[in-house]
C-alpha cells in the first residue's frame, strides 16, 4: 500500500482506539407509560479506505480520477414510536440521513464534483397492527403501513435498498440510505407464513434511475422438515418509460442434516415492451462445523446473471450477498452480465469477534453485451478475474462495531482489455470502518 493511504489508515485506528476508550453506554429510551413507548435512534459511521493500482493502475486514464485514499462519514438520526389503539399498535417512525465524501471514491460517481455531501428523509410511515392472532395460524399479525420504509426480500439478490448513495450524496461504500419511498405494504406474520403486498419506488442519488415495483411475496416454513420455500411475483415500472417488467421470483432452503444446508433463487424478468429476458439464479451449500472451536462454516456458491438482467433493488445482506467483492462489487462490477464461483470461510475466534476469507472468481457471461454497455477497450476474453478478501468485525461494545476489509483483486485478459492495462499489477484495497448505534 502507498504511504499515503497506510498513513490515514493509522491515524483511523489510533481515532478508533481512542473513542473505545471513552465510550459509556446510552439510555434510547425516552418514554414508556400509558401503552405509549418512545425511541430514539442514532447511528453514526465512519469510514477510511486506501488502495493501491485502483482499477489495475488506469484510474486517471479510465475514469479521470484519484481514488487512492478517502473518508466517508454518515449519521441516520430519528425516532420511532408504538402505541395501544384500536385493539392493536399504532407504530410509526422518522429519520433522516447525512453523508459524506472526502476524496474520490473509485465508483466514477464523483468524478467532476467539488462537494459530495447531503442530507435527505429517511424512514417517514406510520402504521398499525393487530394483536390478535388468526387461530388456524398459530401466533400471528396482521399489519399495514404507508410512507417511507424498509423492506427486504430473501437475501436480498432482487430487493434490499431502496435508497441510492454516492456520486453528489457522498458515503457510497457505507451505504446509509435503505428506506423506499410513497411506499404501501399489508403483511400476514405467523410462524410458518409470511405474505405481504407491497408498493415500492426507489429513492435515486441524483442521475440515478427512478422505478416503482407492485407486487406480491410469500414465504412458508414446512414445519419441522428443514424446508423452506418463498417466491415472489412483481412488476417494475420504470418512471419515464414504457418498459415494464414483470418479476417471477422463487427460491428455497433446505437444512439437510445436522450443519449441512443448500439453498438457492432462481429469478425471471420478462419485458414484454422492451423484448428483454433477464435472468438471474444462484445455489448455495453451507456446512457449519459443530462443537468446533471457533465454530467455523464454509460455504460454496454459484451465481449468473445474464446480460439482460435488472438488478432492481438489490443490497447488502451480508460479505458476498449482494455486493460480490468488497472491490468488485462495490465499483467495477454489477449483477449484470456476470458469472462467479465463492468460496467463504467465517469463524467466530471470541463471542465478539468474527472473521471471513472469501474467493471469488469472475467471468462475463455475454462479451458483445459488456463491450456496448461497459465502453472502454474491446474485450475478447470471458476471463475477468479473482479476489480474495479478508474481513475482520469486532463488536467491541454494546455500542461500538470496528470493521476491517483487506481485498486483493487480481485482473485476468477481461479487466487488462477493458481498461486498456498493460501488466499484471493486482487492485489492492483496505478499509477501516467504526459504527456507533444509540
């Protein structure tokens, strides 16, 4: 790494050790009497990356920029509420969000801007739910809310974040805004069900493509069998176009034995006005070792999405799902047009330490479809290339979680062709992150 981004990594750990030091746990609650309880919410963020060769060394000659060593800083700030009405609970919540950017990140979204900093609503709904269940059901709700919110499908691979962030709002890597907007959800909760109906529209940084999904989910847990089923049927309209899609979406899980699961999503975009028929799946096996000492799980996945696939509202669940490499599927690559093989390995040394190795090759599913989106110089090779990423979380208080990213991502003949590179120099990345939760 460059002396530089060590030196910024440094002054974050010795800032970091110093707030550790200090830190005295808060009280969120501020009301709770007469069937009324009152929250409020803070989370603060900040973030030091450095890299060396950012995309293989051509970063001013392919995008423009220096993106050799950067800050970011977010805080979501509100409160929620619950309350006894109408024999169930009225609930609601608002907040808001500030991000920002010091540096060029190596996204391309700030190339060309002087001040990468906004704030903008976050969660804004109210609703209410029932606190009697269905008897045939077992223990369950019925809700319905209106406004602003988050919402999650699965794990994530179609719908996790309706909020966009980077490029004039600032804080792209740590990602603060989730909630979708105008937004309508009715829900059936019970043990084994889950259903809701829901009404969505993204919340887009500014160029950003705006859209709003209608559509149904349901998932159901088949008793005690290890078996779990969802699927989804939704239609996207884009805002400005006629090009609507329509979404079959079905996915499953199953605990074959004691440690050993497999599961996997198999998703279909047919846009019927535009002639397009996106595709998008994956299949998954984890193996969690028992009485093990640091309890370590190794999981293998293999994901495609094809050249015309709509990757919606996808997010961060988790390392690999759905931002594939902390370095290539944070900036130059997306769920379109791309194959990958992961292997992960996850421990947990301490009760609050956990720990991930992650490998990752790449391959392009269609080359005449990533030369006319991506630019750049003709690429002949399906071959993109590896990454190996080391991550280390550390829950250092109740209130405190330290996260540390090590990545490497080596080129083959499809990154070199596409930025025009011309030796083997590896993308080297480290990043240094501290969040803070009232």
């Amino acid at each position: 790494m460059r002396t530089a981004a060590l030196r910024s990594l440094q002054i974050a750990s010795v800032v970091v050790a110093t707030l550790l030091a200090t830190t005295t746990r808060a009280d969120y609650e501020v009301y709770n009497a007469n069937d009324t309880k009152l929250d409020l919410q803070l989370t603060v963020v900040g973030a030091q990356f450095g890299q060396d060769q950012p995309w293989w060394g051509e970063e001013h000659s392919f995008l423009n920029i220096s993106a050799n060593h950067w800050t970011e800083f977010g805080t979501n700030f509100g409160a929620k509420f619950d309350s006894k009405l109408w024999g169930g609970d009225l609930f609601g919540q608002a907040s808001g969000v500030y991000t920002r950017s010091s540096g060029d990140d190596p996204s391309g979204l700030t190339e060309g801007l002087g001040h990468e900093s906004q704030t903008t609503l976050e969660q804004a709904n109210l609703g209410w739910k029932t606190t009697e269940s269905i008897s045939s059901l077992g223990d369950s709700t019925i809700s319905a809310q209106l406004g602003r919110f988050n919402y999650t499908i699965g794990s994530g691979m179609l719908i996790w974040d309706g909020g966009g962030d980077g490029g004039d709002r600032g804080g792209w890597y740590i990602g603060m805004r989730k909630a979708f907007q105008n937004g309508g959800l009715i829900s059936l909760d019970s043990k084994d069900l889950k259903v809701q109906i829901f009404r969505l529209k993204n919340n887009p940084r500014r160029g950003g493509a705006q859209g709003e999904g209608r559509g149904v989910n349901a998932d159901y847990t088949i008793g005690d069998s290890g078996v779990a089923v969802g699927g989804t049927l939704m239609r996207v309209y884009r805002e400005s176009s006629n090009e609507d899609v329509d979404v079959y979406d079905g996915r499953a899980s199953w605990a074959a034995w004691k440690g050993l699961t497999f599961s996997g999503e198999y998703a279909h975009e047919d846009g019927s006005n535009s002639g397009t028929n996106g595709t998008g799946y994956y299949v998954q096996a984890d193996y969690a070792f028992g009485d093990v000492a640091w309890k370590p799980t190794l999981t293998y996945r293999y994901a495609l999405f094809n050249d015309e696939f709509n990757t919606l509202a996808y997010g961060y669940s988790d390392y690999s799902s759905w931002y594939q490499g902390e370095i290539a599927g944070n900036y130059p690559l997306t769920n379109i047009d791309l194959k990958s093989n992961m292997v992960r390995a996850k421990i947990k040394p301490t009760e609050t330490i956990v720990m991930n190795l992650i490998y990752y090759n790449f391959k392009i599913d269609s080359l005449n479809q990533f030369n006319n989106t991506y630019g750049g110089g003709p690429v002949t090779s399906e071959d993109f290339g590896n990454e190996i990423d080391l991550t280390f979380d550390w829950q250092a208080t109740d209130r405190f979680l330290v996260t540390t990213v090590l990545g490497d991502l080596m080129p083959d003949d499809a990154a070199k062709q596409w930025v025009g590179a011309s030796n083997d120099k590896d993308w080297l990345y480290a990043m240094l992150m501290v969040t803070f939760t009232l």
